[in-house]
C-alpha cells in the first residue's frame, strides 16, 4: 500500500490562551471506530483511489491562457496615464464571494509560529500571511490596467496600516497622498508619500522582469512613476479611488466611468484595493487575469530554491517531475538523476490538507468546538476585541444557534472532523503528515485527536535547518510561498473551506497545470455534519461508504459557472483549451 503524506496549513494567534475544556472531543466513539481500524491496518474494503482524479475528463483540458493573441497592425495606443496600486493583503481581506462585515477580519493579523508555542506577538511582528491572498489584486489591476489603456506600477502591498505604528518601519511616514500611516516601503516619494521598506513587497516575492516581459504585449508596466509624477498629492488632486468608492465585483463599466477620467490627471492611485473587478468581465479581461495568475507570476529565486529544497526532502524527488513542480520550482528543479536529499526521511508520494481553524475563524464563525465555558468566553471575548461592529448587528437580529449553524455546515471543520474524514477515505496511521504554517485554535491539545490517529507529524521548521531559513525570517509572506509550493506540488490536495483563498488559488493552480494527476478533495461541510450527527449510532463501514461518496461527488469535472472566481476553477474557454 503506497504511503502518502499530507500537509495542513494553519494559522497564528497567539493573543488567546486555551482553556483545558478546548481538548474536549466531540465525536468519542467514532474516534475510537477510526483508532480501531487504523491500528488493524483497515483501509477500506473497496479500492482506495482517492490519490487519483475519478474521471478520465480531468485531463481533457490543458492550459493555453498563454498563447498569443494575434498582432494587431498599426502604432500602439499612447498610454491614457499610469495606475498605481495598493492593497492590504490582510488575513481574510481580499477573500472572494463573502458579505461586506467579513472585511473586519482585516483586523485579525497573524503571525507565523509553530503550533503549540506559546510566543506572544509584538506589533512589529505583523505581516499578512498569505501571498496567494494578493494574487487576485495584482491580476485584478493588470486587467484594470488593459481596460483602461493605462500603464501599470508594479503593485505595492500594504501592511502596517492596521496598527497606525510607525515604529514597525524604519521610520515616520507621511500621510499625505492618502497613504495610510506606517503601509509601504522602498524609500520613495509618491504622491507626496516619503515610503520606507517593508517586510516584504513585490519584487521579494515574485520575478518583476518576469512579469514584465509575460504581459508586455498586453499592457506596459512600469516599475516606478516618472519623476514628474512622484512629488504629486495625488489625493489633494482627487486622484486617489479607495474600495469604497468601488462595488463590489465592480463591472467595467464601472471602471470607465469612475476611474477614466481621472488619468486625465497623469495618475490614479488605487488605494486599498481589494475584491473590485466582478468574475465576469469581457472575455479578453478574463483570458488576461488567467495569464496573469497562471503563467506572469513566479516566485523569487530566493523561494523557488528553499522550495525546492523542501519538496526534495518531502519526497523522493525522481518519483514527481511533472509540469506542476516546473511552472514553480523554475530552474531549481532537481535533475533526472540527482539522488535523494541525505536529510529526506519522507515517502515519494503526499496529500497536501488546508485546515482552516485559526482563532479568528472559529470565533467568527459563533459555532461551538466541544470546549465548554471556557471555550465559549474565549471566543466571546475575542470578538468583543475584534468584531464590535459583528456583535453590534447580531443584537439586531436573532442569530442562528450553534447547532443549527453546524447542521447548515457553516462550521469550520476541527482537526478531529478533519483526521475522521481521512480515516474514512482509508489513508493509513503511518501517514507521513506535513503541517504547513502555524498554531491553530487550541494548540497542541486541539490537534491531540488527530494525532491520535496520525501521530507522524512534521514542519517545514523540522525539514529545513535554521540556517536555511534564516533568509526567511519574520517574513511571513515568503514562508507563507514555501508552503503553497509544498501544497500545490502534492500529489493529493484537501481542502476544509471551498472559501479560503490558499484553497482556491492551490486547487486552481492544480486544475490548471495539472493535466489531469492533481486531485482535489473537497469534503462538503453540510453533509459532513449530517453524517457526523450519527457518531453515536453509525457502523464505520457506513461512514466510509458516506464519506467517499462524498468526496467522490466534490470531484465532478464542470466548467466554471458564471459568477465562479478563476482562479478557482479555470476551466473556461478564456484560460483552458478543451483537447479531442
């Protein structure tokens, strides 16, 4: 039986402690149906092929968001002016299809830590996680950019603004321009703004030459304004658009009539931006943020390397050479004959799992953990700090119960809902298990449950040496980029909420590349919750029977709907080319 190995990905908080309560288990006897039948080596008693894509369709769709559209005769158009953006690529802030009051999640900054520690954040600590979160916004201003027949700055990422600390940079910063206070980084002056460095910009994550040079024959960008234009208060000349001037999904249409005119000025700064350009623009748009997404943004040497190094030690690197590992790891791929790393201790196949179960999840979410009192003040506590205005409006109306948000499947799924659905799917107790990111709610004694049932657990902290990740340090969104190239190189990746962006972007990212050999397991919350209602009553060959099917269904092979994000599911004509 091949062995696989499976990566979760966790967030950080470490400002709430943990209440004995919250190790409390919710589904007892079916833990104990699920121990019994690991430690007798049960697999299931049909083939378990939940490592590999269900139906032959899969592969039918190849990637062709890169091809060159014909060249158009004739002088190019003079640029209409140039478009700066911003964004703040906080915890949940650019997340795609959720109501306005989820932006209070923005509030919510993590920071990188094993689980289980109990270090305590400082406000310098701060930086947004993901890198995945600010794809959608760079793509997002590419296709504004090409609407707009304007020039594109190389996007900046805001990071501090939430704390307003200016101590965070290496200086004071202005706010004129309508900068935020204590946001970017590069020692430059735009719009009146005097920047000063940040954690981590652009050009630390991604390839800007690369990026550049992919979209050159769609849109110019630029990786600075011109002199002119730098001393400029963009915002005393009205040419600062923020989100709240921008609808959601907003149409283009809606960017004609807002933001063309005012490049009349030279600039526009989108301030902020965020989740502003609807799934459903004009076929060229679209076709352009697919490009953008799949093939324009590639990781810094800096990470495709330590990536590379990680994957390497994960796996026996000449079991997986598939184009996946290529578009990501670049020219750090291994070679055909290179050996396997001395430090590699790991199988040569692994599932790769998103749990998302940090503090700021599971306390917006009202749903109850099986951690008691002490749990539910915790969580009360935590969302009188962070979420006033969400407290505000449930006095106005009468919210759900806890019970009853369970059943809608509005819950996030626990390490133990979590490590039951892989026991039902059949993977083994011996699996290899790969933890990518930090510490969830709870800590150790919340995993405790899952790692009852698979006690092989391991970080990127144990699978590289201090020294290799050194480079990294503090830097949030570059470790966050090791562990998605650690997720979308699986062989097998899950996912327990179908609206994180880590999930999506992964699962995307894999749809595209993948030819038909990238799996993605998508447990459907409500029904999970159905079936998890019987735990004092159902057989465990029944619930395997439940739990595959349902996987088996979330693996159906659609084109995108309208309305569907990409970056999510790129089958559609303007990213993926249907072969016969």
């Amino acid at each position: 039986m091949m062995q696989l190995l499976i990566c979760f990905s966790y967030w950080d908080d470490g400002s709430v402690s943990v209440g004995k309560e919250s190790s409390s288990l919710m589904y007892g006897r079916l833990l104990n149906l699920a121990s019994s039948s690991l430690a007798q080596g049960e697999v299931g008693h049909g083939p378990n092929n939940t490592w590999k894509e269900p139906s032959s369709q899969s592969s039918v769709w190849k990637p062709c968001a890169d091809r060159k559209r014909p060249t158009v005769q004739g002088s190019p158009k003079e640029s209409n002016g140039f478009i700066l953006v911003s964004a703040n690529g906080g915890l949940n802030q650019q997340r795609v299809a959720v109501s306005s009051e989820l932006n209070l999640f923005s509030r919510t900054i993590q920071v990188h830590r094993p689980f289980g520690t109990t270090h305590q954040p400082q406000k310098c600590d701060y930086e947004p996680y993901y890198t995945a979160l600010k794809v959608k916004m760079v793509c997002n201003a590419v296709a504004v950019a090409s609407l707009l027949n304007a020039t594109l700055v190389i996007p900046r990422f805001l990071y501090s603004s939430v704390w307003k600390d200016p101590s965070c940079l290496a200086g004071g910063v202005a706010a004129k321009g309508g900068w935020a206070v204590g946001t970017l980084g590069r020692s430059e002056t735009v719009g009146g703004q005097i920047r000063q460095k940040a954690r981590s910009q652009f050009g630390d994550i991604y390839q800007e030459e690369h990026f550049i040079n992919t979209l050159k024959d769609d849109i110019a960008i630029t990786k600075e304004l011109p002199p002119h234009l730098r001393s400029i208060d963009l915002e005393a000349i009205g040419s600062v658009v923020t989100d709240a001037q921008l609808v959601k999904e907003a149409r283009p249409s809606d960017y004609v009539t807002l933001v063309l005119p005012l490049l009349r000025n030279g600039v526009v700064h989108l301030l902020g931006y965020g989740n502003r350009f609807g799934f459903d623009p004009l076929p060229p748009l679209q076709k352009l943020r697919c490009r953008c997404n799949f093939h324009a943004l590639k990781y810094a040497p800096k990470i495709q390397e330590a990536g590379s190094l990680l994957v390497r030690r994960i796996r026996e690197y000449h079991s997986s050479r598939n184009r996946i590992d290529k578009e990501l790891l670049g020219n750090f791929m291994p070679s055909n004959d290179s050996k396997r790393d001395i430090v590699s201790k790991g199988p040569s196949k692994y599932l790769a799992l998103h749990l998302r179960f940090e503090v700021d999840m599971v306390a917006y979410s009202l749903c109850e953990f099986g951690g008691g009192e002490t749990e539910r003040k915790e969580l009360q506590a935590y969302r009188e700090t962070h979420f006033p205005l969400v407290l505000q409006r449930l006095k106005k109306l009468k919210p759900a119960s806890p019970e009853e948000l369970r059943i809608s499947g509005r819950c996030p799924l626990t390490p133990e809902e979590a490590g039951l659905v892989l026991a039902g799917l059949g993977f083994e107790r011996g699996t290899y298990i790969y933890l990518a990111g930090s510490q969830i709610y709870g800590g150790n004694s919340r995993m405790k449950p899952f790692t009852s049932l698979y006690p092989n657990l391991v970080t990127k902290e144990d699978l590289l040496a201090p020294t290799e990740l050194e480079p990294f340090r503090n830097l949030s969104s570059q470790l966050a980029a090791l562990d998605f190239i650690a997720c979308a190189t699986a062989d097998v990746f899950a996912l327990t909420d179908s609206g994180s962006q880590l999930s999506s972007l992964v699962s995307g990212f894999r749809t595209y590349f993948g030819d038909g050999h990238a799996p993605t397991l998508r447990p459907n919350r409500k029904r999970l919750a159905a079936i998890l209602s019987e735990n004092e009553t159902i057989s465990w060959t029944s619930f395997q029977d439940r739990v595959k099917k349902m996987i088996e269904e979330g693996q159906r092979i659609h084109m995108r709907r309208y309305g569907q994000s990409i970056y999510r599911q790129p089958r559609t004509p303007e990213c993926m080319c249907k072969s016969h």
